[in-house]
C-alpha cells in the first residue's frame, strides 16, 4: 500500500511557498520537504489540519490511497 | 577546562567528558612513557633500573633487572596493570621465569588496550548525548563492541591466569622458588591476571544496553521521520 501526498500540487495551486505555508502551519521547512516528498513516516493531526486549514482543502485533496 | 564546567553548567554528561578527555590524554602519555621506557631499557640492558613508576591511571612499570632482589634470591621484574581493570599487582620472575614475565606483560598490555579503546568509545558517545543524539546507530555499534571488546578481555586475561599460575608452581615444583607455609601463599595470590567477573559482567551490560540503543534509534527515525 501506499499514500501518495499531492502537497505540491496544492501548493501551486494555491499559489503559496513551502516556506509561507511551513510558517502558517507552524512547521520547518525541512519537515514539510520530507511530507511533500513522500518520505514522512507519520502525519500528526495538528500538522494535517495545520495544512489544510492554510490551503482552505481536505485531508483527502491532500493524501490519496493507492493499492499496489 | 574540568573546574569550569564544573562552576558553568553542572551537567553530568559534560563532566563525565571532562574526565574522560584527562583520561584519554592521560592514557596516551603512559603508551607514550611505555614504549618509551621499554625500548630504553631493551638498548640499555639489564644494567639499568628503571623503578616503578606509578602514573594516575595506576599503570606502574617497574624494571628492576639488576638492582633489586628480592628476599627469595630471585630477581625480578616487576609489573601492574591499568586500575581501570583491577589494579593487581602482579611480579614478573625472571630466575627460570621468562614466560610468567611476558605473560605478565602481555596481560598490563591487553588491559592497557582495553582502557584505551573504551575511553576512546566512550568519549565519542558522551560527546552525542551532550550534542542532544545520542539515539544513532553508531552509538548502538560503540557500545557492543565496548561490551565485546570487555568479554574478549575478560577471557584473555582468565586464560593467562590459568597459564600463569600454572607456571608459577612449575617454578615451585622444580626447586627455582623455595616457598614454605604463608610466602607461598602470598605469593601465589599476587601470580595472577584481574580477570574480574566485573569485567565481564560489564561487558554483557554494554551488549544488552547496545540492543536498547538499537530500539531507541528506531524510535528516533520514526520521530524524526513524523511531521
């Protein structure tokens, strides 16, 4: 199994920086590289609503199933 | 440097590198006179007495080739070892003894060895918990090869002891010591290496304890793999 994260491509969307949104959500920037490059072990519910919230998404627009 | 992080920051893992900082430096200055004092006494033969020269750590050589004998007629060489591993004394006879000298030798050098690996792992170690990681894989690899390079000693120096004592009643047995009653005795109880049960218990100690360093560095991947 595995969970793709579409973080950059909300990001463009959005028209936001990593860096703006790190300092929205309140992470470092190094934090939200290892989400949006597929490398995150575990997503805290503070960081995902952090996200969505300064990204005005769902966590669904963010995270997606894919059976392998 | 020792005094000040003592009046600074009283934090025990900075003192403990203090320590072990002189004891590292300390270490390497007796190698140094060591190899110093060997090879001068191998150029100038049994003419020359070097006596007993007792460093910190407890290593003490002490070469008496021509100048002391002993009260039992015999000459003798005499040894000890780093404190760090037990600090026994341990006489060297040269009258018909030249095996129990070097193996005597061979146990100071095997337990001077054994200090200086382990300060030298343990000063890198405590310099991750002062750095704030001490949860890496490299910390799990120092402490089992300290707990190994411990039981590896351990069994070394319970295998010259046995050899040792061996040979030191063959000395008895062929007539080159004359020992009666309680010199006996004495005497037997100093032929001996330090193969504490100490040391090997320490060494199990830092193998179980690489293994909860092992799981903790799991653990700190997952965090640090978390956002």
């Amino acid at each position: 199994m595995k969970i793709n994260v579409h973080l950059d491509r909300l990001l463009v969307d959005r028209k936001i920086t990593l860096k703006q949104l790190a300092e929205d959500v309140g992470v470092t920037v190094a934090n939200l590289s290892i989400l949006k490059n597929g490398h995150a072990k575990a997503v805290r519910f503070s960081t995902l609503s952090g996200i969505c919230k300064a990204l005005d998404c769902q966590p669904g627009d963010l995270l997606e199933y894919v059976s392998e | 440097m020792f005094i000040m992080s003592l009046i600074r920051k009283p934090r025990i893992s900075q003192v403990t590198k203090t320590l072990l900082d002189l004891g590292w430096y300390m270490s390497l200055t007796i190698a140094v006179l060591y190899v110093g004092i060997i090879i001068a006494a191998a150029i100038l033969g049994k003419n020359m007495m070097l006596n007993s020269i007792y460093i910190f750590s407890g290593l003490q050589i002490g070469f008496t080739t021509d100048g002391l004998t002993n009260m039992y007629g015999i000459t003798e060489i005499e040894g000890n070892e780093v404190a760090f591993a037990g600090g026994t004394f341990v006489p060297f006879w040269i009258g018909g003894g030249g095996a129990v000298m070097w193996l005597g030798i061979l146990s100071s050098v095997i337990q001077f060895c054994l200090l200086v690996f382990v300060l030298f792992m343990l000063r890198r170690f405590v310099q991750t918990i002062i750095d704030g990681t001490p949860f890496i894989i490299q910390n799990k690899a120092r402490l089992r090869s300290i707990g190994v390079g411990l039981i590896i000693t351990y069994v070394s120096l319970l295998i010259i002891q046995v050899v040792h004592e061996r040979l030191f009643l063959s000395l008895v047995e062929d007539g080159t010591l004359n020992l009666l009653g309680d010199e006996f005795i004495t005497l037997l109880g100093t032929v001996h290496s330090p193969a504490s049960g100490w040391i090997l218990m320490a060494g199990l100690l830092f193998v179980v304890v690489s293994d909860a360093f092992r799981y903790g560095t799991d653990l700190q991947v997952e965090q640090d793999l978390t956002v």
